[in-house]
C-alpha cells in the first residue's frame, strides 16, 4: 500500500508531497464524463461548443444539455457530472441576480467568475463539503474588455482565456488551439463558431446533432445557442473550406 494512502480520505488534509488528494479525484470526475468542450474568444464574439451524449434512449433528447444561460448577457458551459452542474448553475444565477438587486446592473462576468472560483475554493477547506466535480466555461460581452472566457475549475483557479478546453480531450484542444492563437483576435462571429467547431473536430468524431454550439456577440451581447440546422450549415462551410 503507497504510504501517500492514508491521506485520501479527507479533502482537508496534505500529503507530505503537498497534494490534496481529493481535489485531484474532483478533476478526474470532471473528466470522467467523457465528453469535450471547447471555449473560444473572437473579436466580436465568444463561442462555446460541447459534445451532447444521451446516456439513455428512453430520455428526452431535448432535456439533456450542459449549456445554460446564467443571465441574458452571460452563458456557461458545464463540463462533469450533471448533478454538480447543475447545483453550480443554480448558484451562478443566485449570485448573478443578487449583485444585480444589490448594485442595479447586470454582473460583469469576470466578477461572477471570481465569485464563483471563491465557492469551490471554500469547498477545498471544509471536511463538511465535497468539492463540485464539474468545471465551468463562463463567456460574455463586457462593456468596457470586450468578448471574455473564463474557466473555472473545482480547486478554485479562474483564469481569462483567449481559448479554452475542458474535459476528456482537454489537451489535445488546447494544443490545437495554441497553433492558431495568432488568429483569434481577428476572427469575426463566423470564423470563431466555424474554429470552435473546427478544434472538436480534430479530437473527436461526431455529427451536427451531437454537438451544442452557444454562441454571445454584438452590441447586445445576448447568450443564445444555435439551431441543428444552423450547426449543419456551418460543419457544411467547414467541409467546403477543407476542399
């Protein structure tokens, strides 16, 4: 038996190598979903695409989802298990609507990410608390930065991304994306839907309707996700490009 062994059973408790054990089983729960999800920051626009498995046929298609709309102007992409991503949701919008009855304007997603990243961070300190085995993609149109990516994970670490990847392909995303860096800040809503798109595609097979695509743009800056044939079109725009 490893002598590093004994110290998995609480969250709260080091390892003499300095590791939290039970943080690091939260990340691999994350991922044991199997599913990918990509986070990308355009000039003008965020876009987020993940896979959508069913795990039963017998299960309405249209119930199954891991994008959501935490507020008008702020969507989120849940990767992990769906029980903890959906409490996590419910608690971004809670601390979403909050701030707006508190200061009278929506919520700048880089404080709602650092809102959030202190929950699971408090959720690391506690042996009454299990860490949230989920990692959250946050994107918005800020009024004053501009299309922002935040991800979130279940130690507590939130980061602004150019592109972001979670899940069971995350570093074959993240190395396709770190090829095209130069690029993303000259691509227009299209491009960045057609590159988000594009990256899923090299490290996963699928088809139009086994993806979701959010995407938030324009002055507006509202979160909405596309339609099967709106997806269709732009995997179709992606294959004549190929040619």
């Amino acid at each position: 038996m490893s002598r590093d062994s004994n110290y998995d059973h609480h969250i709260t408790i080091f390892s003499p190598q300095g590791r939290l054990y039970q943080i690091e089983y939260a990340f691999k729960a994350a991922s044991s979903s199997g599913l990918t999800s990509v986070a990308v920051r355009g000039k003008d626009a965020c876009v987020v695409v993940t896979q959508k498995k069913v795990p039963d046929r017998l299960i309405d298609p249209a119930s199954v989802t891991n994008l959501f709309r935490v507020t008008d102007r702020v969507g989120c992409l849940m990767t992990g298990m769906t029980a903890d991503a959906r409490a996590s949701v419910q608690r971004l919008r809670y601390e979403a609507h909050e701030f707006r009855f508190k200061y009278g304007y929506d919520v700048p997603v880089g404080t709602l990410a650092r809102r959030f990243a202190d929950i699971c961070q408090v959720y690391t300190q506690q042996a009454s608390l299990r860490a949230l085995a989920c990692v959250a993609l946050l994107v918005a149109v800020d009024d004053e930065k501009g299309p922002q990516v935040f991800k979130v994970d279940p130690a507590g670490h939130f980061f602004p991304y150019k592109a972001a990847a979670s899940g069971a392909k995350e570093q074959e995303a993240v190395n396709w994306f770190e090829k095209k860096v130069d690029t993303l800040p000259e691509m227009d809503e299209a491009a960045t839907i057609r590159c988000a798109i594009q990256c899923l595609q090299s490290v996963t097979d699928f088809r139009g309707n086994e993806i979701e695509v959010g995407v938030v743009s324009g002055a507006s800056g509202r979160f909405h996700t596309l339609s099967e044939q709106q997806v269709e079109d732009h995997i179709t725009a992606i294959n004549d490009m190929d040619l």
